[in-house]
C-alpha cells in the first residue's frame, strides 16, 4: 500500500514523533527509524539588500580581495622558511658526510705514519739489549709459566738427543731428484707449509687465498678464504691452519672453516711463528711490532703488543721458546725475550732482512738479506757471524731440518742443501738442483724436499725409486 510522502524539517519531526509517536497531518504510528533522509544541496543564500548596491559590492570585493592577498602572504613566508630549514638540514648533512670523510682520511694516515715513522731512537748499544721499548701489556703467569716449562723439558734433552734411526742420510739426499710437481692455483709462491703427518701442505701465493693441498690425492682439499688483500705467511699448528695477510688480519682455520681472526697490526701482516709449546703464536707486521697471541683458551685471544723501531718482515721462536727472533726491514736481527718483551741482541746483515731460521741445536740462527746469494750464520752464544755460505744465485728461502744437520735454500736458479760434519765441524754442499722455488720445505724425516715456486707448482725431491 501507498502513501503520500511528506517533507518536513528533520529537527522538528524528530521532536513531535518523540513526544506524540504519529504523523502530524494522517496521526498513524511513526517511528524516528521510519523517516527517509533527503540529501539536498547546500542552500544558497542570497546576498542581504544591503549587499545589492555598487559601493557595497566593491567593499566586499575589497574585503575579499585583501583576505585573499593577506593568505597568499601567509602561503609563502611559510614556504621561505620550509626552504631554509631544508637548506639548514642539507648543510647540517653535508658537514657530517664530510667529516667522516676528514675522519676516515686522517685515521688511515695516522696508520700509515706509524707504520713509516720510528717510535723510540735505538741507543748505539741496542745490540747489548738496552734499546728503548714501549711498554706493553705483561703477559698472564700461566704463560710465562708455560714458557718456562717448555724451555726447561727442551733445554735439558737437547744437547743428548740422537739422531732418529729413521731419518734421511746424506747420501739418500745426494741421490733427490723431483719425482712430482702438483700444479696450484696460486701464484707467487708466497706460503709452504708441511703438516706434521707429512701428507698436508699448505700453500698460498699473491691472492686472499690459501689452500691445504693433499700429496697423496695430488689435489687441493682445502681452500682457506682470507677475505682482502694477499697471503704473506702462514704456518700449521696442529691441525689449524694459520694465514698472514697484506691487510694486517692473522686468521686461523679449521677444515676451511674460519676460528679466528685477529686485526691488531696497523699494517700488513707479514710473518707467523709458532711457540714450541704449540699455544702461543706470534705475527710481525710493518707497522714496527710483533704480536703475541694464546691459542690454547677456548676463545683465542691476544696477549701482547710489542714495538720495536722499525718495520718486520719474518719472525720464529727459538727451539727452546724462551727467545723469539725478527727481522727487519733495518737490516737487524732483532732478538727479544718473550717474557719481557725486551731486546736482548740484534744482529746486523747487509740489508733488509728476508728470512731467518733457527737450527734445532738452539745456538744458530740462519738468515738471509734481501737480494743476497749468501746465507749467514749467527752462533747466539758468541753473537757473532760464523759461517757465511755463498750460493749461485739470490735467495728466497731457507729451512733447516730437524736435526740440524741440512740446510736448504731456494732460489731463482735451483735448489741447495748445506750439511754440516759434527766430526770435521765443516760445511758441505751435498746437493744442488736446478729447480727454481721461492719457498722450500723438508718433508717428513727429511725423506723428501718440497718448493713451491712463483707459477704456483709444487715440486717433491726425493730419492728416486
């Protein structure tokens, strides 16, 4: 059914029905919620009578105009203020972006001067070990304590330790001949390394890169990734794998798995060495310093910082590990007191320091300058030069074996080894081959020589079959 629809003004409605509850003009039953709302327009009101006439109209335009020009004013000294705190933001951000960059500048020239700039004058009787040098941290009592006992169990079978029954004569070393080269992918033959069971070698060259290389399979089964710069040294203890890099990182693997990584040196990292006691490790970088570090804590940590008064280009601990000798870029031999930190001698050679090496009786020390066809060696008891060995051409490694009796060198034209005649207290050159190597190892009861030369290849010398 239909019914008229009526209009009326919601407000006054809504008040009837709420007080009568019908229809004004039918007086049927309404509710509120029976209303329909009309949308409409807005209604626009007329201007009033007084608005009509000419003069009112321009004094309203007039108004309108100035309210207009006074919001257009307003508009835009607003929006010069937005661009001068957005000029103020950028300035405030352009001064810190530069900032760090002065910061970032001045820091790394802060490292390089360090590295270049000498911290203390050596006094002239720096080789009595009286040279000047910065304090440093006392290393804890149990690794003094540790190096103490090292010292004393090694010291006191040294001098009676036989020969093992089952070491290589000089005759079968008379007799090598390379048996076997195993191509590498490194380059520059910076890093060989022989692990204790014989048949792991790790090797590095001019890349971030060093690999654990099995003799047996003749293939690289390890590959250690050092992140930046290059591999300048690196060693076995134990089972762990330890690379020196040009960044001044010394980091540590475990089955290609990375353990540990130490960034104290300010420049590049350049050697390691490796307590007898095989817990304490020690790095050299050119920032003028050596480091000691604890391997045996569950976490490794850094124990000392050294400085000396110039650059370090190889390291090794003596055999008894109370003695720990660096070379330096000065043309020294820096030999220092692990427990104090102190100098205890130096040792000069012709020019920079290359590589030094101590022999297993505790009193020699073989080094090698920079460029030179000589080997030098130094009796630690007389401080003083003993033996010079010349050689055919320059030297890039050398290695004693574990008995003392052979030294081996490498160099750009072939391979040497030097022994030496307890009986006729004479050295002797019992083998000279012509494979150029820039690094050199013995093998496992010197039953075999290894080298790594600047192409990456590893060489075996042995006796042949």
């Amino acid at each position: 059914m239909l019914c008229a629809s009526r209009v009326y003004e919601k407000r006054l409605i809504e008040a009837y029905i709420s007080e009568n509850g019908t229809e004004p003009e039918t007086g049927d039953a309404l509710s509120i919620e029976d209303l329909i709302e009309l949308k409409t327009d807005p209604t626009v009101y007329p201007r009033p009578p007084q608005m009509t006439s000419i003069p009112a109209m321009l004094s309203l335009f007039q108004n309108e105009w100035d309210a207009l020009a006074l919001q257009t004013f307003t508009l835009q000294k607003e929006l010069e203020q937005s661009r001068k705190e957005l000029s103020v933001a950028l300035y405030h951000q352009d001064a810190a972006v530069r900032m760090i960059a002065q910061l970032t500048k001045e820091r790394d020239e802060a490292r390089q001067a360090l590295a270049k700039v000498s911290v203390n004058a050596v006094p002239s009787n720096a080789a009595d070990g009286d040279a000047m040098q910065v304090d440093s941290a006392p290393l804890p009592a149990p690794i003094v304590e540790k190096i103490d006992s090292t010292k004393e169990s090694l010291s006191r079978t040294r001098r009676k330790r036989p020969v093992p029954e089952d070491w290589a004569s000089s005759d079968e070393i008379l007799s090598y001949v390379p048996t076997s080269t195993s191509e590498t992918p490194y380059s520059g033959g910076t890093v060989l390394s022989v692990h204790k069971a014989g048949n792991l070698v790790l090797v590095a060259g001019n890349g971030s890169t060093a690999g654990v290389l099995s003799l047996s399979e003749d293939r690289i089964v390890q590959s250690l990734d050092g992140g930046k710069g290059s591999v300048n040294s690196g060693l076995w203890a134990e089972d762990k794998a330890i690379i020196a890099l040009s960044t001044g990182q010394v980091k540590g693997f475990l089955a290609s798995k990375e353990i540990f990584s130490f960034s104290a040196h300010a420049g590049s990292a350049t050697a390691v060495a490796l307590h007898p006691s095989g817990s304490i490790l020690a790095s050299v970088g050119e920032d003028k310093s050596y480091i000691l570090y604890d391997l045996d804590s569950k976490t490794p940590t850094q124990l000392t910082q050294v400085q000396t008064n110039s650059g370090l280009n190889c390291v090794q601990f003596h055999p008894d590990g109370h003695l720990l000798a660096a070379g330096g870029s000065d043309g020294q031999i820096k030999i220092f007191d692990v427990k104090s930190g102190s100098q205890a001698a130096a040792f000069e050679l012709s020019g920079t320091v290359k590589c030094i090496y101590f022999s297993e009786n505790g009193t020699w020390l073989a080094a090698v300058a920079q460029g030179s066809s000589a080997i030098s060696i130094w009796d630690l008891r007389k401080g003083a030069e003993i033996k010079t060995i010349e050689t055919s051409s320059q030297i890039n490694s050398i290695s004693w074996d574990y008995t003392g009796q052979y030294l081996a060198a490498a160099g750009a034209d072939g391979v040497t080894v030097e022994q030496y005649s307890k009986a006729t207290k004479e050295w002797s050159q019992i083998l000279k081959k012509g494979v150029s190597a820039k690094s050199i190892a013995w093998g496992q009861g010197a039953h075999s020589l290894l080298t790594l030369d600047d192409g990456g290849a590893l060489t075996s010398l042995c006796a042949a079959v």
